[in-house]
C-alpha cells in the first residue's frame, strides 16, 4: 500500500515539473510571437552633401536584441549609448541599453534644387510597431522651401543659421517631401492638403465615416509637375478632382484591414466599401452588385442588411457568410455572392428562391422554387422540362411544350393557355416574371400539368397523378 502511495506522489511531482515546464515553453512561444510597442524619435540633418539621421527607439524591455534592416545607402552605420551593434551589408542586429536604441547613419545624396523625395529612408526592425513617431528635421543649407512628410507638422522655424520643422503621428517609417516654392495648406478632418492655391472642398465631401483613432490620416501634395504615386500616408496628384480617389482609397484600406476576407475573394471589400459607405466603387462588379440588391430591399430591409453586414467587422467574412446574411434579411434562399465570388464580369443576377429541394419523381432537380405573398411559385420552364416536355419560345410571350399527345402554348402576356386546343383562362397573379425568370403559382401549376406538389420541411416533391 505504501509503495502505491509513494508511486502515486511520484507521479504527481513528475507530472507537476512537466506542466510547469510545457508553461514555461508556452509562454516563451506566445510572448515570441507577438510585436513590442516601442516609441520612436528621428532626429535629420540635411546637409549640402546628404542627411545624417540619428534614430531612437524608446520603451523596450531592457536588452532587447533586434535585428534591423538598414537604408540601401546608409553608411557609417553605429550606436550610442552603449548599445551594441553588429552590422552585414544593409542588415544587422542591435541590443538595447536600458531599455533604448539609437543607431546614427548618413544617406550621400545630391540634392535637387526644386524638389526631392525622401521615402524609406528609416532603418525598420523586425517584431517591433511604432505607436508614435517624433520627427526632428534641421536643415543646414538653408534652402529654404518647404518641407511636407505624411504625419502631422508640429513646428517650422526659419532662424539665421538653420532652418527647423518637426513633426509627429503614428506612422512608423513617414516620407519626406522638400519643395522650393511653398504650397497652401488646406486642412480637413482626415486629410491635409497642400496646393499652389487653397483647396475650397466641402468638409462631408473629405472626411471619412470613422473615428479619428480608427484610420491613419492621409497628406496630399497636388501639384502638376509631380509623378502621381502614393505612400505612406503621403500621395501626390495632379489635380483638386483627384482628391476623391484618396478619401475612396482610405475608406477600402479601412474596410479591407476590419473585414477580413479569404485572399481569393478580397476584391469584394469594394462591395462592402460601396454598401456601408456609399464611396465611389474600385470594382465596378462591386458596384453593380450593390445596386441589384438595393433594387429589390425596402427601407427597413437595407437598413437590416446595413446592419447584418456590420457585424462582419472585425471578423473573417466570406460569400457563403454574407448570402446568409441576404437570405436571412429576406426570408428567401440566395447564393449571390457564391455565384459572384470571381471579380471578372458580367454578375450573375440576384436571384432569392425557397431553399429547400426539389425532387421530381424522387429525382433531384438543379431548380428552386419561389415564395411571393405567401404563395409558392414554380420555374415553368424547368419544371416543364423536367417533366420531360420539350420547351420552345416561339417568340418572348409564347412558350409551346410538348410531351407525348400533350401540347400546351403559353401566353404569357395574355395570362392564358391552349391546353390540346382548350383554352384555359389564368388569373391576373398566376404568371409572375421574377429575377428574370417566369414562374407559375403551385394552384395552375397543379390544375394544367395534372401534378401533386407536395411540401415537407425539407424538400418539395412534384409528382403526377398517374392519370
């Protein structure tokens, strides 16, 4: 008994130190796996010959050890403040002292008398997001001109010896743009834009629909003698018309990072970027889509579908989950967005059906059936065809079906039938075009075809009488 006993206790203090040390192990995997917050200072000094940057990371647990990937023309690359750094080619590895980095290179460079661009010119490191730059810029050659960089300016000195701006925000690796002759600053809720004269733009016509924590705002330069590019929350164009596609690209960028879509259909962030926002389409099938679904809701239903479509945010979202979202808006079946996934044209049409089965003869058919003021509809031509009639359109009104001794012409703008040379008068609602399809009420579809239709919760069986 006591050997049990102490074998069990065993046991337990074994089975203890493994738990211990698979913990330990999974705290090492998740801390690994996720990014530090640090804070970031870049200190710029232009110089006749090129810059010399000085850079600070700030906030980091004490002697992290980061690998860094430097400008392609730094050079004389080192640290300070006892840090210790090791560097191959443009990439290396630097341990923090107390909890900081700094790291000092100079870029040669020839610099234009107009105008020049300054874009990834910071070093960056790996598993680190900045959550605030500070910007220092101190000019030396005193140029004058003026200096733009996508994140928010703080000051701008013109003093006797050197000219000082500096700026700040979240973007942790922020271009810089010289001029010679200065722009107008023209300043909206997001975006900042700068312009030979000032940009007279409504504020609605400029902002977008979020909160100011949940986008990165965007600095314009317009001018006609610059190539039109973008990047890092600073975009050049050509002309004041042009500043639409930068409020449209701000809210799909804002769209695409909360509504997380599988990679082959990420194009139908367009889609969600045109319902929810109602900003100019990036995909014209996006745009498309939207309307044939706007065509067929009431007010309360888009306002239901607008809300449906939210609840995606943040979420991974996908065709299949928003054709339920549809269907269910609707109360009828859809398969849209499955029948959409590609991002080519043309859109198959928007088509809501019943979502159970339809069996004829106890055979499964690739149709559905409808449902309109509680009435259930059939497909008249598939149905027919399935029940082994053959189908001609005479003309776009007349349908002539044929099975055995059986003929029937349809009528469709007279709302009647020949049955075998008998005609049979249908009320007004019988024949209904929906989705672009023509379908029959169950009731005439029973009476003409001699068929039971036959409803379960799951399928919906078409039968004959036999007779």
């Amino acid at each position: 008994m006591k050997k049990v006993l102490s074998f069990s206790v065993l046991l337990l203090i074994i089975s203890g130190i493994l738990l211990t040390i698979q913990w330990i192990g999974y705290e090492k995997l998740s801390s690994a796996s996720e990014n530090i917050m640090a804070d970031q200072t870049i200190e710029i000094e232009v110089q006749s010959d090129g810059f010399l940057i000085k850079q600070a990371l700030q906030s980091l647990p004490e002697n992290s050890k980061l690998n860094m990937k430097l400008p392609a023309d730094a050079k004389e690359v080192s640290c300070s403040k006892g840090d210790k750094c090791v560097t191959g080619g443009q990439s290396g590895t630097v341990t923090a002292n107390g909890g900081i980095i700094t790291i000092q290179y100079q870029i040669p460079a020839t610099l234009s008398s107009q105008s020049f661009l300054l874009n990834n010119w910071q070093a960056s490191f790996e598993n680190i997001d900045v959550s605030h730059t500070d910007l220092l810029l101190t000019d030396h050659t005193k140029r004058g001109g003026q200096w733009i960089s996508s994140i928010q300016q703080t000051a701008a000195k013109q003093l006797s010896m050197i000219d000082f701006y500096s700026f700040k925000g979240k973007a942790d690796r922020p271009p810089l743009f010289w001029q010679k002759n200065g722009l107008k600053q023209s300043n909206f809720a997001d975006i900042t834009v700068f312009a030979k004269e000032p940009v007279n733009l409504s504020e609605e016509s400029m902002s977008a629909p979020f909160s100011k924590e949940e986008i990165i705002a965007q600095t314009v330069v317009i001018s006609k003698d610059l190539k039109p590019q973008q990047l890092d929350g600073l975009t050049f164009i050509r002309q004041e018309s042009d500043l639409r596609t930068i409020r449209s690209r701000m809210i799909y960028d804002y769209v695409k990072k909360h509504f997380i879509f599988p990679e082959e259909e990420q194009w139908m962030t367009s889609f969600l970027a045109v319902s929810l926002y109602s900003t100019q389409p990036m995909n014209m099938k996006a745009a498309d889509m939207n309307e044939q679904i706007a065509a067929v809701l009431a007010e309360a239903e888009q306002k239901e579908w607008e809300t449906a479509l939210m609840q995606f945010k943040g979420k991974e979202v996908n065709a299949e989950k928003l054709d339920r979202a549809l269907s269910a808006v609707k109360s009828e079946q859809t398969d849209f967005f499955e029948k959409n996934k590609s991002s080519k044209l043309p859109t198959v049409p928007l088509i809501f059906f019943d979502g159970r089965s339809v069996m004829v003869e106890e055979a499964r058919v690739p149709f559905h059936m409808k449902k309109k003021d509680s009435l259930l509809y059939v497909p008249l031509k598939e149905a027919a065809a399935a029940l082994g009639f053959s189908v001609q359109e005479v003309s776009s009104q007349e349908w002539l079906m044929k099975k055995e001794f059986e003929t029937y012409h349809f009528y469709l703008n007279e709302n009647r039938v020949l049955l075998n040379e008998h005609q049979y008068a249908l009320y007004e609602t019988a024949l209904q075009k929906m989705d672009g399809i023509i379908y029959i009420d169950k009731i005439w579809f029973q009476k003409i075809f001699l068929v039971e239709v036959q409803e379960t919760d799951e399928a919906i069986h078409l039968k004959s009488y036999g007779l």
